[in-house]
C-alpha cells in the first residue's frame, strides 16, 4: 500500500480547494473536526476517499471494485433518523469530482454503476429543483431501487412528481419514468406505505394501474387512503379515486364496502353488480339493510335471484319493513316504553317563578306547541298521552277533546301527529288515522291525509297503500286538503321517483287556478320525490310554473319553496345543475339570484367543494338594500356544502361567526340556521353557546331561528345543557308568545323520540349522505328563512319535514334468522386511522354494553366476541352476525 499516502494528500488538496470561498473561522473549526474523528471514522474516511481516487482509474478491473466497495459502503451504513449516513457526509466534498469524471466516461456498466451512486449522493447534495437524483437514477442501471433505502426511494417520487409536471407541459414522453413509478409504488406497497404508493400515482395521473398492485395484505388500507382522501381532491379526480376503491373492493370481494362506495357514487349499475356478483344469501340481506338505511329505491329483479322467495325477504328489508319492530325492541332494551306528556318535557316545576304563572292559560298557539312537544318526543312509539288515549264510554272520547283544543289549520297539525307518534307501523298507523277520515273539517281530513304520509315516510309497499288514499284528494276543492295529500305524497314517496305520481302532481303545476300555497307545495313534493335524479320533465315544469307568477306573487313568503323544489332534484349531482341555473337566469330579477344561489347549494350539497364555498361567502359579503332575499340560502348553502367532512365543517362555523359579526340582518337571520345544519344531533359545545347567545338578540328573528336551531343541533340527544338553556328560555320569553312557541319545538326536538332518534343525514361511519334526510332538512331549513309568515302562520305542518330525517340511532344485531341477538359491543369516540402505521386501536374510551346500543354523533362501535363475524364492516343500524367457525369456548 505505498500509494496510500498520495491519494490522501490528494484528497486534502482537493477538499481544500472546495473549501477556499469560506470564510477563516469556519476553516480552522473544519480542522478542529477532523482531528475530533474516532479512529474508524479516519479510517473510513481515508478508506473512502481511496475509492473515490480509485474510480477515476483508468483500469476498468480497478474502477469496478472501487465502486462496487463504495456501494457496499454506502449501503450497510446504518444511520440515526437525525444525522445523514457518515459515507454520504465523507463522499460530500467529491460529488464535484465524481459528477466532473461521470461526464467524461465511454458507456460503459461502470459508467452505469456510478450513475447510480450519483444519484444518491444527489440526495443529500443536489442543489434544491436540479432533480439531478432522478437524471442520473434514469442513466443507471435497471436494478432494484429499494436497496438504496426507504429515503432514497421517498426522494426519487417526489422528483419523478416535479419531472412528471415538466414534461407534462412540454407533451413529451414519460415513459422511463412511469416504469421507474411502477418500481416504486411497488416498493411502497410492500413495505406499509400505501398512502405514498397513491400520492405518487396520482401525482402522475396514472392511479389504474393500483388494482394490479395492491394484494389481500394491504387493499383495505389502500382503500381507507382512497376513501378518506376523496373529500378533498377537486372534481372530477374525487370520484376516479372512489371507482378505483371500487374495483380495488370489488377484486378482493370485499362486497359491503363496495356496495358502501356504489351508493356514495349514486351508481345503480355498481350496485346491481355487487348484488350479482355475491351468492351468499346472508350478505345479499345484509347489502338491503345497507340500502334501505341509505333510503334510496332499488328493485330487486330475477337478474339478481331467481328465487321468488328470496327476492321477497331482499325487497322487504328494502322497503324497510322490519324497521319499526327493531325501534321498538330497542325502546324495550332501553325501558323508555313509557308514553310521555309535553309536561314531563317542559319540566315546569324546574324554573323559578314568574313563568308557572302564565303558563295555566289554555291558548290555541300553546296548545299548538304541545302538539309538536308531544309527535316528536313520542314519535315512533304508537302511544302517548294526548291523541291515542283509549276513548272512554263517551262516544267523543279524550282523542277528541285534545283535536279540538286546537283551532283550524291547528287541526291540521294535530291529526298529522297522530302519523308522527305512528310512524314507520304502516298497518296499526293507517287504522288509526282512518277515523279522520270522515269528520266534515277539511282541517282535519287536510291531517289526516299528511298523517298518512308521515307513517309511511321511508317505507315502502308494494300496494302503495299511501298513493291509494291521498291520490283522490290531490285535486279536492279545498287548498288546506290537498295541500294535505300533495305533503303526504311528497314525505311517503322521497326518492321513489315514481312517474304515476309525477303525472297527477306536474298539471297542478301548471294550473292557472291553482292558489300559490298548493303550487309551492307540489313542487318541494315534486322535488323530494325526484330528489338528486336530475328529471328533466318536472324541471321543466318547475320553471314554468316559476315564469307564470305575477310580480305580487314573487313576493310571498311561500314562493321560495319553488325554487327549492328545482334545487332538490339536482342534490349533490354538481354540474348537471349548469343548464338549469342558465335558464334561471331569465327570471324575474325578483327571484332571479335567490334562484341562482338555491339551485348552487343544492347541486353542491355534501361535496364540500371548496370553490363553491368561496363563491356563496362572496354573495354574503355584500352588503344591500333591504329588499334582498337570496343571502339566505347562500348562508344556508354554505353550511350544505361544507357538512361533508370534519375540516370543512369546522371552518365553515369560523366563517359564519364572521358573518354575525360584520353581515346584513337577514344574513344574521340564516347563520343560526346554517350552525344548526352543521351540527344537526351533534351539541358541539362552541356552537351552542353560540346559539345561546343569539337566542337572546335583540331582533327576534335572530333569536327565533337561535332557538329553533338549538333544538335541531340537540335533536334526539336529550343533551341536559340545552335543556336547561331551554327551561331558562321558557322563563324569559313567557309573554312572548311567538318565541315561546319556537322555545317549544326545540324542547320537543331536544327530545325526539325519548332520545332514540337522530336527524343526522349522514350514516355508515359519516361517510354516506341520505338524500331524502338533507332534503327535508333543507326544506325546512328554507321555510324558517321566513319564521314569522310560514312557520308561525298557517304553514306550522312544515315542520313535519323533518321526519323525512329522522331514523333510529342505534346498533342492532340480528341473527342469521333476522331475529334480534344480543352481544357485547364495545361502544366509543371514532378514532381516524387513515395512514397510520401498524393497527391502531380504531376507537377510544370505550364502554361495552350488550347490544342494542344506542350510537352518539361521533361515536364507532366494534364487536367485543370472537364468536360471531360482523357482515357489515361499519357497525350502525342493522348487523347480520354469523357464527365464527372457528371459535372455541375457553374451558
């Protein structure tokens, strides 16, 4: 080795000659460090600048062992996750020297192998944007890129991104670097780092070729990435994501999830493949739970089963039957049987004097409110204490007495109630209402009628028992009647898009004679039944009944359902809107841009389409003269775009408490609204203080619409602070009629259903949205836009929209037989486990409780014995469960 000392001082020289430009200081500490290395670090140090000596021979045999020596070097150095690797920190100062040779090199495999080493040198020394580790990666060998270290590989993606865009713009070719790609994402993919293997795909615009590289390892957790990363990519690459998901699912058979996917995507064709695709009889059942829940149509045909009796069990879970049996099985478990008066709501005896005192007057509006305190906190439960009292020898009896202690289109109401407390038990329902049926008050047959929808609202038969009753009455003389059947059509058959119903209620539409309130209310009928289908005929029907109003019309208070009407046939659809909210813009400026703003929120409902939200806080920004309506459903829309994940929702609520502190009052008048959308049965703690704020403004709209959303965002949730809150109310607005009356109906939705109940549109771990649920939500939402003339006039009913959202908050677990099973589950806080390393605990603070179990906003359930399979990944609503083969009892 007598060499050895002059390729040493070479190397000094040349370290010297790199240093020159610095300053002194920095020079003598540089000195001070060497003399600090260990003694194998000199060793190694010296031993690599050898090599690097050595590469530059121009003996081939020579070259290959140096760089062969140097590879091994660079490869087994092992190094803290802080501090680069100590042959990358020595080999630094000879990246110039080693880039300088590799230029003057013959092709050569030597050439090749120091290419490789180039580049990942290049990763600790490129300059930032050369990409110069992918250009010499690219000239290296063909070889296995993984041994260079997960860094590395890191490294070269986020260059081949950066390259990709290049190219991209200059049109040239990419197709080295998509095999360089598919080396990678391999590399990912068998190594836990499914997140990064899809950011690259998509980076490169290439995410098909995932389904061929993901295996039964690790496809759920690349679908998970999928999934949750879908709400945030901008359309049309959201959903391409999705139908990768799908495919990824469908390959591995993994058929609840893809059926879960094929109903966020609304693709029936999805759906029906699934439904093909599985043989096994229990998950087909399991599938109809899943869509039933989903609320949308579905026909089960002789494609799917051949046999007649199965399709029978599959549409009957469908039609969601069984739904009210399981309610009730539930309300057993959890012993709230007990039929409640609006009294036991209201809790009189809890608020300190002065309220008591006036509270004994029996007036019609009170009496009104305890009408709905009593259909919400009983609904479901077929019994309470005002309207199915067994009637005594008397031949009135008491169901009577409580009908008639309400004045006219109170009348209404209350013999809709009697749906309500019914509801979803088609055969005793419609057997109960029947005697309303024949009392000569049109207000109270109009009920009747709305009772008959609201107890067959989310189920479906196949003798239409609702369409036979309420189509006669749909063109009676009298408008409180048939505004009474064309509701109960509307509630019954959301999302059915049945075309006989569309052929009775279109003509109205068109009728000359017809009184405004009845065109307004055929077309939100109209628009649930047809709810997100884009129809063109009743689209076109709205918008011409819209053309036909007189100025003086446009004016009322109940014209703005009609734009609303059109809004909900394009829910969440996104640019099929684009035509119609064209046309719209030939209206009469009236309702031109009230039009405008209600056809965009609805399109984009549930997206959480960050450019829509922008545009929609553009319109409330403005500030105008008083006459302006159309800031209110911007407000509302604001809320219906950004409800679709957590971040967009909580961002939202920041941007509407700017609104309340800078914007016009009628936009003051929706924020209320728009928070109780936002987190509708989920009492967030800083949305309801402020709501509790508003709820004492000085202008009683503002504080109307506080209340009223206090209840919504309490709904079924028996949350005890915003009962107090509402207790203190009852006190403090006790001779305000009106804001009593609204104080009510918040108690009675705190309450829905003794706490069973949620209006929350969205299911299946927050991931599915529920059309027909956003769409009554919304259209009540859009009737309290004007409290005073809709929901406080004659137009109270309005409220029982919301039964279209309302649907047990529980578990139930079912047997093979569907018979109820009780199992331990453990119930608690959802825990996100997108990307996260290993197998994260999916749930936190948890209880466990045998099942059925009541499921708050936010929380997950999981199954505490091994000795039953889940056929639903996510469990929520009703769970087939099928004995584990493999379980044995301990001893």
């Amino acid at each position: 080795m007598t060499t050895d000392p002059n390729p040493k001082n070479d190397g000094n020289r040349e370290e010297a000659s790199l240093k020159v430009p610095s300053k002194d200081p920095k020079k003598k500490k540089d000195e001070k460090k060497e003399e600090d290395l260990s003694d194998e670090d000199l060793a190694l140090k010296q031993q690599l600048e050898l090599y690097v000596e050595r590469v530059q021979d121009p003996d081939p045999g020579l070259q290959k062992v140096a760089l062969e020596s140097m590879r091994q070097e660079i490869r087994t150095s092992t190094s803290s996750m802080t501090s680069v690797p100590k042959p990358l920190k020595f080999l630094r100062p000879h990246y110039g020297t080693l880039k300088a040779y590799y230029e003057t090199m013959n092709d050569s495999p030597e050439k090749k192998f120091l290419a490789d080493i180039l580049s990942v040198l290049a990763l600790t020394m490129s300059a930032e944007g050369e990409r110069e580790s992918l250009k010499y990666r690219l000239s290296g060998s063909v070889g296995d890129i993984g041994s260079w270290g997960h860094e590395y590989v890191r490294n070269l993606a986020g260059e081949i991104a950066q390259e990709f865009a290049k190219r991209q713009m200059e049109e040239a070719l990419v197709d080295d670097l998509m095999e360089l790609v598919t080396q990678i994402v391999v590399f990912h993919l068998k190594h836990n780092a499914e997140p990064e293997a899809v950011d690259l795909l998509m980076e490169v615009e290439d995410l098909d070729t995932l389904v061929e590289h993901v295996d039964a390892t690790n496809y759920k957790r690349t679908c998970l990435y999928l999934t949750s990363s879908a709400s945030y990519l901008p359309g049309p690459d959201d959903m391409l994501v999705l139908d990768i998901a799908y495919m990824i699912y469908f390959k591995f058979e993994e058929y609840p999830s893809a059926l879960r996917i094929a109903l966020y995507l609304d693709n029936m064709q999805y759906v029906k493949q699934v439904f093909t695709s599985c043989d096994d009889p229990l998950h087909r059942k399991q599938f109809c739970y899943i869509i039933a829940r989903h609320g949308v149509t579905f026909e089960i045909d002789e494609e799917i089963t051949a046999d007649e009796d199965e399709r029978e069990v599959l549409q009957e879970i469908i039609y969601n039957t069984k739904l009210t049996e399981g309610y009730l099985t539930l309300a057993r478990d959890i012993e709230v049987m007990e039929p409640k008066s609006p009294e036991d709501i209201y809790k009189v005896h809890l608020i300190d004097g002065r309220a008591s005192a006036g509270a004994s007057v029996d007036s019609a509006r009170q009496n009104l409110a305890a009408t709905f305190v009593n259909a919400f906190v009983n609904a479901g439960f077929g019994q309470d204490k005002l309207m199915t009292v067994p009637s005594e020898a008397s031949s009135g009896g008491s169901t009577g007495s409580w009908l008639f202690k309400n004045k006219e289109h109170g009348k209404a109401s209350a013999a809709a109630s009697l749906g309500m407390i019914l509801l979803w038990d088609v055969d005793s329902g419609l057997a109960q209402i029947d005697k309303y049926f024949h009392s000569n008050d049109n207000h109270v047959i109009a009920g009747a009628l709305l009772g008959v929808g609201i107890v067959n609202c989310g189920i479906k038969n196949d003798c239409d028992p609702a369409l036979a009753l309420l189509g006669d009455y749909i063109d009676k003389e009298d408008s409180t009647v048939r505004i009474g059947a064309i509701m109960g059509l509307g509630l019954a058959y959301a999302g059915a898009q049945n075309e006989q119903i569309r052929k009775k209620l279109s003509p109205i539409l068109g009728d000359a004679k017809a009184p405004l309130d009845v065109i307004a209310f055929t077309a939100i009928s109209l628009g649930l039944i047809y709810v997100g289908s884009c129809n063109e005929e009743v689209a076109q029907a709205i918008i011409f009944a819209l053309m036909d109003r007189s100025d003086s019309e446009l004016g009322e208070p109940l014209t703005r359902l009609l734009p609303l009407g059109l809004g909900l046939l394009y829910l969440g659809k996104q640019e099929s809107v684009e035509a119609t909210s064209e046309v719209s813009k030939t209206f009469n400026e009236k309702i031109r841009k009230y039009c405008d703003m209600t056809l965009l929120s609805c399109a984009y409902a549930g997206t959480g389409n960050v450019l829509k939200v922008q545009q929609l806080l553009g319109q409330c920004a403005q500030h105008l003269e008083k006459g302006e309506i159309h800031q209110g459903p911007a407000v509302l829309g604001i809320a219906m775009v950004a409800m679709a994940e957590e971040l967009g929702l909580e961002m939202a609520i920041r941007s509407l408490e700017h609104l309340l502190q800078y914007g016009e009052q009628n936009i003051r008048r929706a924020v209320p609204l728009a928070l109780g959308l936002l987190c509708i049965s989920n009492p967030k703690v800083n949305v309801m203080d402020t709501l509790s704020r508003l709820s004492h403004d000085t202008d009683s709209e503002v504080a109307m619409a506080a209340i009223i959303s206090l209840g919504l965002i309490g709904a079924g949730t028996n949350n005890a602070r915003i009962a107090g809150m509402l207790r203190n109310l009852s006190s403090y607005y006790y001779k305000e009629a009106s804001l009593l009356f609204c104080v009510r109906i918040a108690q009675g939705l705190v309450h829905l259903g003794k706490g069973l109940l949620t209006l929350a549109p969205y299911h299946s771990d927050r991931f599915l949205l529920s059309p027909a649920a956003l769409a009554g939500l919304v259209t009540f939402l859009h009737a309290c836009l004007d409290m005073k003339s809709i929901i406080l006039g004659k137009y109270h009913y309005v409220l029982y929209f919301l039964v279209l959202a309302m649907q047990p908050r529980m578990l139930m677990t079912v047997d093979e037989n569907l018979k109820a099973l009780s199992v331990p589950v453990r119930v608690g806080q959802a825990v996100d486990v997108v990307g996260q390393a290993g197998r994260p605990k999916t749930i936190t603070g948890f209880q466990t409780h045998s099942t059925p179990v009541l499921l708050a906003a936010g929380d997950r359930a999981e199954l505490a014995t091994e000795k039953y399979i889940p056929l639903s990944p996510i469990l929520e609503g009703f769970v087939i469960l099928r004995e584990n083969p493999e379980y044995r009892e301990d001893r």
